[in-house]
C-alpha cells in the first residue's frame, strides 16, 4: 500500500523517512519529493509498505504527531498514472482527447 506524508521537516532525508515507517512493518520505499530546481525537499514524499495492514496501522498512529512545526498528514496515496508533473497542452499525446 502506498502512503502520501505530508508535514515532513525539510531536512528529513529518504533514509530517516523509512526509519519512521519500518516501526510499523516491512518498508518497499520511501521518498521524499525534491523540488527540481533548489534540490530541496517540498516537505512531503510518499511510502509503500508490504502489508496494508501495517500502513494503516501507520496511518493510525502517525496521524497529528509532529516532526517539526507541523503535524504529520498521513493518508493512502492516490493511484495516478504517469507520475504527476506538469505537461504543456499540446506538447504530447493527450489520453482526454480521444
């Protein structure tokens, strides 16, 4: 099951990321999203964990504790394909058109 967290300090790494989430069970990944242009993170990123069970349990504990000056958002993730980002109209085969 793939996780959304949002909330993250933003010198929290990929490393530290599943450091939290492997208390709760097996971690497939963690990623924390990186803004392109400064190399920083954008204070969110996303966990897949082996068992759904465990990443509700995450999702259960996690929700409104803090790791810096926010609190924590912890939710199942949304299945989009193509992986986000931003794509010039025009620039490309477009699904909706046909």
């Amino acid at each position: 099951m793939k996780l959304f967290v949002a909330g993250l300090p933003y010198d929290l790494d990929d490393a530290e990321l599943e450091e939290i989430f492997e208390k709760f069970g097996a971690v497939i990944s963690a990623k924390v999203s990186i803004d392109r242009e400064t190399g920083k993170s954008r204070g969110f990123g996303f966990v897949e964990m082996e068992k759904e069970s465990d990443a509700k349990d995450a999702i259960e504990h996690l929700k409104d504790i803090s790791l810096g000056k926010k609190p924590l958002v912890v939710k199942a993730a949304d299945d989009k394909p193509g992986g986000g980002g931003y794509k010039k109209p025009g620039t490309g085969f477009d699904r909706r058109r046909y």
